[in-house]
C-alpha cells in the first residue's frame, strides 16, 4: 500500500534554514510519509546535516544531490521518485505547523488526483482562504499549503521551466481550468512560510505570458474581467502621474 504523503523539500546552499525544516516535519509524529530532499548544490554539509537528521531513524529519508535547472526543475525530478499518494512541497526555512499532517490526512478526499490545500501563516497574516479561477488571476495559491494527488501529474505533466520563480502559479492554473482535478479548501494552517524567497523576485516571463495563461487555462470570462481590471488600474495611474504638480 503506499504512504500517504512525499515530502518534498528543494534546497541550494540552504543549511542554515534545512534543520529547521527537517525537524518541522519530524515532529509531526506521523508515519505514513517519506521525505526526500533534492539538492541543486550537490553539498557534502547539506548531506550530512540531512544524515543527522532524526527522519533517518525511520528511514524514510532521502539525499538526492545532483545539479539541476531551478527549484522547479528539482521538483519535477523528485516526482519522478516520489511514492505518496499526495505530493507536499516545502522549502528551507519554512515550517510544517504542529500536527499539520495528520489535520490534513483526515480531510482528503478517497480518489488521487484532487488539489487539496488550506492556509499558510506569513508574518502574522494568514494567507489566503478559498480559490477560485477570478482569485486565481491575481493571486496564487501558496505551495506550501497545498497538497497534490499524484495522479494529477499524469493527468497535466510536470512544472513548467519557462517560469523560474512562478512555475507552480502557472501550474495552479492547469488544475483550476481541468474539470478532471476536484479542488478542495480545508480550513487548516499548514505552514508558517518565510518570506523573501525566490517569488518574491519577480518572473519576468510569467508576467509577459500572464494574461495568456490566464485565457488558455481559466477561460475567455476570467481573462477578460482580468484584462479589464489592469487595462484600468493603468489608465488611472496615467492620469495620476499626468495631473498637475505629481
């Protein structure tokens, strides 16, 4: 039978935050899981922190290092070793709240290929309640919130590279647009996610390709709504930058 959840823990030059993380997910006194951790930087100290860490004793443990395109290159290659039926991404220096897991486990639903996400703590602010494909435009969903059915991955296919630090927004879009991928809210804060990370420098290409996401995968309706909404957000800052004495 296989476990319930893979972990997946992406990580570059990252053994200050690792321990934190690892011990996060440790704590949880669950079982029913493994973890493996994808190390873009191939570091002997980021091994051996990992060997010390308290996940081997169930040996459910596992050190990839090897080179790789990104973090979400890392990603698609863990799914490739990934045996869970949900998929969990986290990454160094964020932390799984207590008893995270098992709050999760008794709210999924029986089939594989549904998204399954809840809410993450940044700062002091919960983010982000409930989606749905017009919130979906504008915001994403937190992928340390959210839970995949391995079967999704079958159904739509891996992250996507052309999108350096916003490949899982894109990937959101995929399954809000698919009538195959049941999506559920649960009331549940599973994470307390550190700020600063790799989104939080802006994806040049995702931001050119945004409104085309938006109109492939969320449909005419939403992207039009979404269109409408920067075509006047602009014009108002246009005005404003144009008024005497700004």
């Amino acid at each position: 039978m296989p476990l319930l959840f893979s972990v997946i823990l992406p990580v570059l030059h990252a053994d200050g935050k690792l321990g934190e993380t690892l011990d996060s997910v440790a704590s949880q006194a669950f079982e029913d899981l493994e973890v493996l951790v994808m190390d873009g930087g191939a570091s002997p100290s980021t091994e051996r922190l990992v060997q010390r860490s308290s996940l081997n004793e169930g040996g459910g443990l596992r050190y990839v290092g090897k080179p790789d395109q990104g973090i979400y290159d890392a990603m698609n290659e863990a799914l490739d070793l990934a045996s869970g039926r949900y998929i969990y991404f986290i990454g160094a220096g964020d932390t799984l709240r207590p008893h995270a897991l098992a709050a999760v486990r008794d709210q999924l639903p029986t089939n594989d290929s549904s998204l399954v996400y809840g809410n993450v703590m940044r700062g002091a602010q919960i983010y982000d309640g409930p989606f749905d494909a017009w919130r979906l435009c504008h915001r994403n969903i937190c992928h340390q919130a959210a839970f995949y059915g391995r079967d999704i991955f079958q159904l739509l296919g891996r992250f996507s590279l052309s999108y350096p630090a916003c490949a899982d927004w894109e990937f959101n879009m995929r399954c809000y647009g698919d009538s195959r991928i049941p999506k559920r809210y649960i009331e549940t804060v599973v994470a307390d996610f550190e700020q600063g990370g790799l989104s939080s420098h802006g994806d040049p290409a995702f931001n050119r390709d945004h409104g085309r996401l938006i109109r492939r995968h969320l449909g005419l309706l939403p992207f039009l709504k979404w269109a409408m909404g920067v075509t006047k957000t602009r014009v108002i800052a246009r005005l404003r930058h144009e008024l005497p004495g700004k």
